[in-house]
C-alpha cells in the first residue's frame, strides 16, 4: 500500500513540475537594459605586447558601457538576441611601462555604438530553484555567438582641443568608420517570479580592422601637409627637454628614424587587428506569450446540428 502511496506521490509532483514548467515557458520573450564597462586590446595597450587572451585585458583602460536588448527564446535551451550598446574605448602610451611604447606618446578615445544579433545556447537550465514549486526562482547559465555592425570614430586632444583621426589619415589610409565583428561570449541569469530576470555576461568582440586606435602599420614617408596631421601622427617630439628617464628619444619613431633609416618606422603593429572586452549587469523584463486561439463552438463537432432535408408529403 505504501508502495503505491509513493507512486502516485511521484506521479502528482512530476504533474506539477510539468504544468509548472510550462508556464514558465509561456515567458519567451524578454526586453531589458545592460550597464557596465568595455576594454580595448590593440597597438596602444599598456600590457605586454605578447599577451593575448585575457591577459591582454587592462584594467586602467575599462570604461563605461551601456545598452539595451530584446531575447526571444524558443525553448528552454535555444534562443536568438539582439542589441545595441554604446562602449567608450581609450589607451594612452603614457600609461605604458614598455619604453618604447611610452616614447611613442600616442593616445586614442573612441565611442563604440554596435549593434549585434546572436545566437543563445542556454546549456544549464534550472526551472525551480530550490525545488519550491512555485517558480519564484530559476537560474540559467548560457554561450552566445552572432554577428555584428559598430561605428566608430577614434579621437585625440592635441593642445586642449579634441581631432578626430580618421579624417587626418595619419598613417596615410582611408579606413572606415563603420566595421563589421563577431561576438562570443557567455554569461549568467536568475529569474525572479517568472517575468524578472537578473543577469551579467561577459564578451569578446572580434573585428576586420586594426584601426580602432587609428595605429596599425608605419609612419608616412611623405610629410604630411597638414600641421594637425603632422603633429598627431607622431607625438615623441613633445616629450623632449622633459628629462623623463623612460624617454628614449624621438629619434627613433618617424619616418627614416635610427631604429629604420631607410625603411617606414613601424607605428603599429599591422599583423593582430584591434578588439575589444565587455563586462556587463542586466535587468530584462519577460512578457508572456499568446496562447493559441481555440474555438470550443467551432471544433465542438459533437454538437454541430446537421441540415436534414426535409421530405415532401405525396399525395
């Protein structure tokens, strides 16, 4: 008797886990807002430059982030995302402990604004945290990747006053301001009461350009006409008579320089293209979905009245 007790027990909590579940997946759909910080990785950072991965992160150089998206899930483990963000990127040689690299006295500030569309694999899927029945917490833990459009216009303050770089062409190239990247990352979610979702994720924006800095290759070897263009494309000049000990003179950056008399000086390096890291908290509100209509009047053949022909009297 206990025995059968027990089944049904068994059979009345899967039941409910079931129906419960259920509902919780009604909520597919999700718009909320993401706040936190970006980094850049490029021919400015103030790491070594062998680091790759994360260890190519600084943490002097995470600025603010910020954006909005909205999710649409197909099921517990899939779903598709989109989002636009705006992340404040910069770099200084000044900050560097590389000699060279703080010679090189360049420095950039960038605001990213991206829009992206991707992938969501949500690989662990907790409904019912804490196994209380009633749905007040779930947690979910996911992988993303997708595809992407940022614009972006790399500045510099020369003299108290601020140039955008990409006009000036400092190293001699057209680039443009719109480029496309590729996301990846994961992150993290709880799920308060079905429709309230708290979160954060971490991310990885591979790009196609080494221009986010606006340093990729050589210094010109053609003296720029322009004064500003000059003056900004290389900057070691304005640390002599400094008596800075890290210093090593700007001899050696500039076209034809001690370091490569005949050949362009290397400014960047051109073989890695720039990227850029995104840490960021998120609050998304969940909206439940339309069921499907279903006219009991209209499928209820049971009760359908059939026409009968009604038949004449003969006389």
């Amino acid at each position: 008797m206990r025995h059968y007790k027990n089944s049904l027990l068994l059979l009345i909590a899967l039941v409910l886990v079931t129906t419960l579940d259920a509902q919780v997946r009604r909520y597919n759909k999700d718009f909320g807002i993401r706040l936190g910080m970006g980094s850049y990785f490029g021919d400015l950072n103030d790491v070594a430059p062998t680091a790759t991965g994360p260890a190519a992160i600084s943490m002097g150089q995470m600025k603010l982030g910020l954006g909005g998206f909205g999710r649409y899930m197909f099921s517990d483990n899939f779903g598709i995302s989109g989002g636009l963000q705006w992340i404040s990127l910069s770099a200084d040689d000044s900050r560097s402990d590389i000699p060279s690299h703080y010679s090189r006295n360049l420095s950039f500030k960038n605001n990213i604004i991206e829009f992206t569309g991707r992938g969501e694999f949500h690989f662990l899927h907790m409904g019912d945290l804490g196994g209380s029945f009633r749905y007040r917490l779930g947690f979910n833990a996911f992988v993303f990747a997708g595809v992407g459009v940022f614009y972006n216009n790399p500045k510099a303050e020369l003299n108290g006053k601020t140039y955008a770089l990409q006009p000036l062409q400092t190293e001699g190239v057209a680039y443009s301001k719109i480029q496309p990247c590729v996301p990846l990352g994961a992150g993290l979610q709880f799920r308060f009461n079905k429709r309230h979702l708290f979160g954060a994720e971490i991310g990885w924006r591979y790009t196609l350009t080494d221009y986010i800095d606006d340093v990729s290759s050589n210094y010109v070897t053609t003296p720029h006409t322009d004064p500003i263009a000059a003056a900004l494309a290389d900057r070691s000049p304005e640390l002599e008579g400094k008596g800075d000990p890290v210093f090593i003179g700007s001899e050696y950056f500039g076209a034809g320089s001690l370091a490569n008399p005949s050949d362009p000086s290397p400014r960047g390096n051109p073989d890695l293209n720039d990227s850029y890291f995104t840490f960021m908290v998120q609050y998304s509100y969940a909206l439940r979905g339309k069921k499907a209509k279903f006219s009991k009047r209209k499928y209820d053949f049971a009760r359908r009245k059939v026409k009968r022909r009604r038949s004449k009297a003969r006389f």
